[in-house]
C-alpha cells in the first residue's frame, strides 16, 4: 500500500517547519545534507534540535548559509542551479522547480512583472532554495505518493516588506494560496511563507488525494522560527496509508439513535419497514436495561445524511421517544452491483460485493428467493440452495 503525507496546517506553515517536521518524522538530517549538498551554492549547514513547544515535543531545523545582499537571482538562475545539481532524483529536481517556478508566477502577478524579469528579492534565494529542495528530498526519502493538506492558517495584522506595510498575508502570499484552503487568524503575525505554501501547492497539486480514513503510521512536528504565546508555533505531518489504495468508497453517513421502554413489538416491526421505506440504508434494534429496571430496545438508523429531516420526523411519528440522538460519520463500503442468476426454478435477484474488478462475494436476494419459493411451490431453503450453485458457476 502506498504512503500518504497530510499537512496540517494549524499555525500556518514555512520552508523550515517543513524541513523540521519532515526530520520529526524520521528522516536524518544528514540524509538531507548530503542530498542538498549536490546543489552548487556553496557552503552551508543544516541542524537539527529537539524543542519544547506548549507541552508539545517537536523538532526546529535550522539553516545556516551566507547569503549575497547584492544577488538579485533570477528564475532562469534557480532552475539552471537545480540542474547543476547532479545526482539529484528526477522527481525531486522536477517538484523544486515548480516550486520556484509557483513563486515568480506570484512575485510576477503582484508586481506587474514577468517571469523573466522577476527576481528573488522577499525569499532569501540560498535559504529557500535549501528549504524547497530539502522539502522535496524529505518526501522522497519517507516514500510519499499522495498529498493532502488542512486549511491553512495564514495569521493577520501587518508586516514590513521591501516595499513598505504589507497585509497579511502577503500579497505573493495570497496569490500562491489561490486554490488552497485557508484561514486568517488567529494571531496578528505572520504564519504562512511563500516558501511554505508553495511547496504544499507544489505536492498536492502534482499528487493530490483526500485525507486517509486511515490509522496514521507516524506524526511528526516541525517547529518555525517564532514562539507564539498564543498557539504551539508547529506544522504537523501525519503519514498515512494511501486511500487510493483500497478498492472501496469512503462516503458520509449518518446514524440516528435512541431508547424505548414503552412501545409494543409489533409497532417496532411497523417502524422499521416505515424507516428502510424512507430511505434509511439500514435499521437494527437491540435490547437494552433502562431505568426502573424496564426491559427496552435501542434502535439504531444508519441514512444518507440527505435523508436526515424525514428520518427523524418518521422516528418522532412512529414511536415514542421523545428524543434522537444524531452523530455524522463516514463509512467504507465496497462498490456492489445487481445481478440475476438462472435457476432450475427459475431467475434469483444476486447482490454483488466488488473487490476493484474482482467479485468478493455473491448473495441472493431475499425477496427474490421468497418470490420465486410462492411461485413454484419449493422450499424456501431449496431456492436458496439452487441460487448458490448458480452463484458459484457465475464466479
């Protein structure tokens, strides 16, 4: 099965709580040193250290690197740098010039600039160029195939820019966020970089799926260069298994509950058929003890939650609770088909569970069996008998 990054993106996210919740994760640092190394800028180092944020462990990575004030690098000059880098992994060097390329679209957009006029003047070009490009190693090394990412939170107020008081998020910011989601707030700082948001956009727009229904493998958190008082200053990683990866469909449901004392039998028979008519997709009672020592039944109601208001109407209607419990969850249900198979008795209505392209497993329907029992005057049980054989020939 594949693997699955999630961006959480709760206090916003940067090149270097990236890199940090990439190393939390489990990648060495020197894995990545040695990788980025390849790039032809000179002399640099990366470290990485343990810290303490609101009770939460995390990891800051750190990146030390002279760069030039009078630099002024254009795109043409980050790409042609990347290709220098020889050695890099193909995907790696295509996936950072992206980035870089996401990143002059934006400055360009904003300034009224082109593509190749534009130069690096908000990022430091060494320092982002090492952030992106160690992103895209990081998610290399871990084996990631899908990306998904949370609303991310950008922050608020104002910051200083080269051109004077900018809100936030920055203007090059706000253009790189575009097709992402995103929240203001909740402190006045600013949270997310373009660096960072470039290299989400970067990932999950090459690789994008939902968000795994899955148990997480691992979590990592990758700390930013500020403390925040307010909020944990982390960007948290979750890796996952893919959800691509199972042939089934994950979809909302919604279950509807609750408990009777003081209704006969048969009038919960008549509300069960009243629910399965209304649509609900299945209705199950339980015995349970209630107060006063009463004997009672819990009736549990899973439906589209579409379907919702007239389940609950027909729940007030048709017995005696005087309240519903409602909880919205998700389901994984296997693609199923209709099908008929020929009997010596004739045809049987056959459920079929779908594994990809693959049959898992076949059922006859009741009703048709019951059906066709009257019609020809077998045994129940002898219909259900020759519908199995027949079920067995169709596989």
């Amino acid at each position: 099965m594949g693997k699955h990054l999630h961006f959480d993106c709760f206090s916003g996210v940067s090149g270097d709580m990236i890199l940090g919740a990439l190393v939390d994760l489990g990648v060495p640092v020197e894995s990545l040193a040695a990788q980025l190394k390849k790039l032809p800028i000179g002399s640099f180092e990366l470290r990485a250290e343990k810290i303490m944020r609101h009770g939460i462990q995390g990891t800051r990575v750190h990146v030390e690197v002279q760069e030039d004030p009078h630099s002024h690098k254009h795109l043409h000059h980050i790409l042609e740098t990347i290709d220098k880098a020889g050695g890099l992994p193909e995907r790696v060097a295509r996936r950072a010039k992206a980035a870089f390329r996401l990143i002059a679209e934006a400055e360009a957009h904003v300034h009224g600039a082109t593509l190749e006029t534009i130069h690096f003047h908000e990022v430091g070009e060494k320092d982002a160029m090492l952030d992106v490009t160690g992103a895209m190693i990081g998610v290399e090394l871990l084996g990631i195939d899908t990306f998904s990412v949370s609303p991310i939170t950008t922050g608020s107020g104002w910051i200083e820019c080269r051109h004077g008081k900018m809100p936030v998020p920055a203007p090059a910011t706000a253009e790189l966020l575009k097709g992402l989601p995103w929240t203001p707030g909740p402190v006045e700082v600013e949270m997310a970089t373009p660096t960072g948001v470039a290299i989400v956009r970067t990932l999950t727009g090459e690789a994008p799926a939902q968000m795994p229904a899955l148990t997480s493998a691992k979590i990592g958190y990758g700390g930013g260069g500020r403390e925040i008082k307010e909020v944990a200053n982390y960007l948290r990683l979750w890796v996952c298994e893919s959800a691509e990866s199972i042939p089934a469909r994950r979809e909302p449901v919604l279950v509807l509950e609750c408990e009777i004392d003081d209704m006969p039998g048969e009038a919960a028979g008549y509300l069960m058929e009243r629910l399965l008519e209304d649509g609900a997709l299945d209705v199950s009672f339980s015995p349970v003890q209630m107060k006063k020592n009463r004997p009672g039944v819990h009736v549990r109601v899973i439906a589209d939650p579409a379907g919702e208001a007239a389940l609950a109407k027909r729940l007030f209607a048709e017995s005696t609770t005087l309240g519903i419990r409602r909880t919205l969850t998700e389901r994984w249900a296997l693609n199923r088909r209709a099908e008929s198979v020929q009997t010596e008795a004739g045809p049987v209505a056959v459920k079929v569970a779908m594994w990809g392209d693959k049959i898992l497993r076949a059922a006859p329907e009741y009703e048709s069996c019951r059906e066709l029992a009257h019609k020809t005057g077998r045994p129940l049980a002898e219909i259900y008998d020759l519908a199995r054989v027949a079920i067995k020939n169709m596989q």
